[in-house]
C-alpha cells in the first residue's frame, strides 16, 4: 500500500499504480521485459524452478511461495 504509492510518486505518478509506472520507466528505457527477453527458453522454466524453490530471496518473499507450482506460475507470467 504506502510503498507502492511512494514508488508510484518517485516515479511521477504521484496517486498512480506503480507497477504501471515501473513498466513504463523499463519501457522507456528499453530494457527486457520478460524472460523471453533475456534468452529464457520454456524448456528452462523448470530447471529455474526447481533452482529457486530453495533461494533465499523465494523464501522470504511477502506472498508466501513454497511449491513448483507456484513457482511455475510467476515462471509463466514472467516468460
């Protein structure tokens, strides 16, 4: 809630929705925005699936992640 509107704000969206304001700074600079984009097979999904169910970063995320399957569908949406 409050950090998403301070980065909407930093962002020039002062009141905005900052992953939309995050897309838009990404675009803007014309970085990759998906795994596709970086050279991310769909065949690999798996294997960095399976690499991160037990990162540290995974763990400890705000939501809660503690299957592949759950993995595998930030996977899809990120390819």
């Amino acid at each position: 809630g409050e950090q998403q509107e301070r980065v909407a704000e930093a962002l020039g969206a002062p009141g905005g929705n900052a992953a939309a304001a995050v897309d838009r700074l990404v675009r803007a600079l014309g970085l990759p925005r998906t795994l596709r984009d970086v050279g991310v097979r769909r065949d690999q999904l798996d294997a960095i699936a399976k690499g991160a169910l037990n990162n540290l970063w995974v763990r400890t995320n705000p939501r809660p992640i503690s299957t592949l399957d759950q993995i595998h569908e930030l996977l899809e949406a990120a390819w």
